[in-house]
C-alpha cells in the first residue's frame, strides 16, 4: 500500500507545477454537479466558452466535483464525460483537480437523476447537491458502493496527466441547508461522525490504488473570530491535515486572517492549496488576497467563475440577512454570463501576475517559517 508523500517529496512535485492559480467551476447552464455530469445535461459547449474566458484571464488550474450517483447509474457514460471535460480543459491549458465526495447539499435534498429544480430566486446555490448524499454517509451499509465508485474513477485517471491531484472529500461533515435566502438549518449531527470515518476510509482506499498524484482533503471550519486563535483545530479538520499529501484549506475571510492562517499552516512544511476563497462581502477579495497567497506560493481556487444558475453571486443566508449592497456587490464569481468581468481590475491583476513571473512566489517576511523558494 502507498504511503503518505514525504514533505520533501510533495514539495519538489509542487516546485514542479510553477504557480497555479484556479477556480471551482460549475458552467452557468448547470444548478449543481448532477446537472453538470448526467448525459441529458453535460454541456461541452459552454464548457469550452467559459474555459476560454478563464484562460485569456490568466487561471491554469481548476478544481472541480465529481457525483456518485450518475456513476451508480450511468458509470460507462460519466467516465467518458471526465474525459472529454479534461480534454477540453488540457486544450485550454488547465490542470484539473478532481474531488470524489462532497457533503455540501444545502438544497437539503439528496442527490437525485433527471432534471433538477430550478434555481430558487434570491437563494444562494439554492440546489447544490451532495456526493454520495448525506443519507448515505450515514449508512455504513452504502460504503461498500463508495468505495468501489471511488476505486473505479481513481484506477481510471490514477496516471492521467491531466489530472493535478485527487480531493478525496469537500468538506466532510458539512450539516448546513439553506432553508431561505436568509436562513440557515442543520442536518443530522450524526453526519460529522460518519463523514470522519468514511474520510479516513477514503485516504486508505485510494493509496492501495496507488495514483500518481497526490492526495489531499480540506480543513474548513473557521468559527466566529477571537483574538490569539488557532485555526482549523476541529477532529475532522485535524485528521484532514494530518492525513494529506499536500495541504488544503478554505477560507472565506477576510485578508487578516487569511495571511494568519498560511502563517500556522506553512508550519506543517508542505505544499499549501487554498481550494475556496473568494467572498467580496466579508473582505476576502481578489485585489487584497490573490497578491498575498501568489507572494507566499499558496495556489488560489477561488469559488466560482461564471454568474448562473447556482446563484453564487448572491451572498450566504448569514451574510444575505446583514447586507444591504448584495446587489450590486457579488459574493463569488468573475464573468457574467456573456463573459464581461464583474470588475476588470480584478482580471487585470490575474494577468499581471501571471506575466511577471510564470512560476510565482516570493519570499514574503512574516509568511514563513522557511524560506519559500521561488518556482
């Protein structure tokens, strides 16, 4: 069985890669990752546009969630689905990160086949579907089926190049459902437990596959703010990092914070991904972070990249009931649907930093605890 990479080899693979600089994308036809992945509703068409878009503006990387329930019904036609998205994705000139499990279902519905419900106005990502679903995360019944969908798409994409790393599960244990606009409930506490349990199954389950890539799944949580905090101390978040070949992180911050969470974190000496950021209502921005996570080598995925049916422009419920600009200020997202930017300096500094130095990074003092070396 494979072992967890040594901080040295992670390193020199991530030396390798010069800067990356990314997204999660969802194409703007598509209201969740069902809608993306099933036959009736896989869109190369504005898949390639909306690839287009972001490459002129400087991304090369991308993140993006795969659904278990349209392998358990269709796995012949989904395989054939990732490999025509890389190929577009690769023709663009993107790496692609791959994520097999997500507990983000704030529709509150478990994941289902056919046409999805449209988007419900004024509700932030108002149809976002889990994978494998909560339900069956807290079947332990169900893994037997996890873990051959998971062994299945890493045994087929374990030596792809295309293929930047594996994230073997998007926040675990998230229990939120967007009850309204403005209002928040909780799934079952159980989830926690058996997301906890099933993560570290995963981590097991792909090393015995053996991917050429590397492996890794996010620490999420940031509580409310208090002075002197440690982050991400959660049992969930702390197996996470302990576990992972690089580190992964979310942080929908504000600039403060985010730089005292790559400062604890570059104490774990391993390659650091920040695969969601980007929320403009809270101060975590692209003019203030994006220069701050290319000066300490940290690649940046920010949530979103074209305005669509997830409605990811809209704030969170939590900050939705204390905004009052969330019309004109967009929460997540840089393109609108025809491919005019939210904000053109935003795309302006992408491009700049991109042209100054392809392989980013810098030594920046007070971001280390050893010298970043420059890619």
């Amino acid at each position: 069985m494979k072992e967890q990479w040594s901080r040295e080899q992670a390193q020199a693979w991530y030396q390798q890669k010069g800067w990356l600089c990314g997204f999660n994308y969802l194409p703007s036809t598509a209201v969740n990752w069902t809608d993306i992945w099933q036959e009736e509703t896989f869109d190369a068409g504005t898949i390639e546009r909306e690839l287009g878009w972001a490459a002129d503006a400087g991304y090369n990387t991308l993140r993006i969630n795969l659904p278990f329930i349209v392998w358990e019904h269709d796995r012949n036609g989904l395989m054939a689905r990732i490999d025509r998205f890389l190929t577009i994705a690769d023709a663009h000139g993107f790496s692609t990160m791959l994520t097999l499990m997500d507990d983000c279902g704030f529709s509150g519905d478990e994941p289902y086949l056919g046409p999805q419900k449209p988007p419900v106005p004024g509700k932030h990502n108002s149809q976002a579907a889990a994978s494998p679903g909560r339900d069956k995360v807290c079947n332990p019944d169900c893994w037997a089926d996890i873990e051959r969908y998971i062994r299945d798409v890493v045994r087929q994409f374990r030596e792809d190049k295309r293929v930047l790393l594996w994230d073997l599960y998007n926040e675990p244990g998230n229990r939120g459902i967007f009850a309204t606009g403005t209002q928040e409930v909780q799934y079952d506490a159980k989830l926690e437990t058996c997301a906890h349990a099933l993560m570290k199954l995963a981590f097991q389950w792909v090393r015995e596959e053996d991917p050429t890539q590397p492996l890794t799944v996010c620490a999420w949580r940031v509580p409310p703010e208090e002075e002197g905090e440690t982050f991400f101390q959660h049992p969930l978040d702390q197996t996470a990092l302990a576990l992972s070949d690089v580190v992964s992180f979310h942080a929908y911050t504000h600039t403060g914070r985010m730089t005292a969470m790559i400062q604890q974190l570059q104490k774990l000496g391993r390659p650091l991904f920040c695969t969601e950021w980007l929320a403009r209502h809270v101060g975590s921005t692209i003019e203030e972070q994006l220069p701050l996570m290319y000066a300490a080598k940290v690649a940046p995925y920010q949530w979103g990249l074209v305005r669509g049916k997830t409605q990811t422009w809209l704030p969170w419920p939590v900050v939705m009931k204390e905004s009052t600009d969330y019309c004109r200020l967009w929460f997540h997202d840089v393109f609108e649907e025809n491919g005019i930017p939210f904000s053109r300096r935003e795309i302006a500094l992408m491009q700049y930093l991109r042209k100054i130095a392809p392989g980013g990074g810098c030594t920046l003092p007070g971001l280390q605890n050893q010298p970043l070396q420059a890619g």
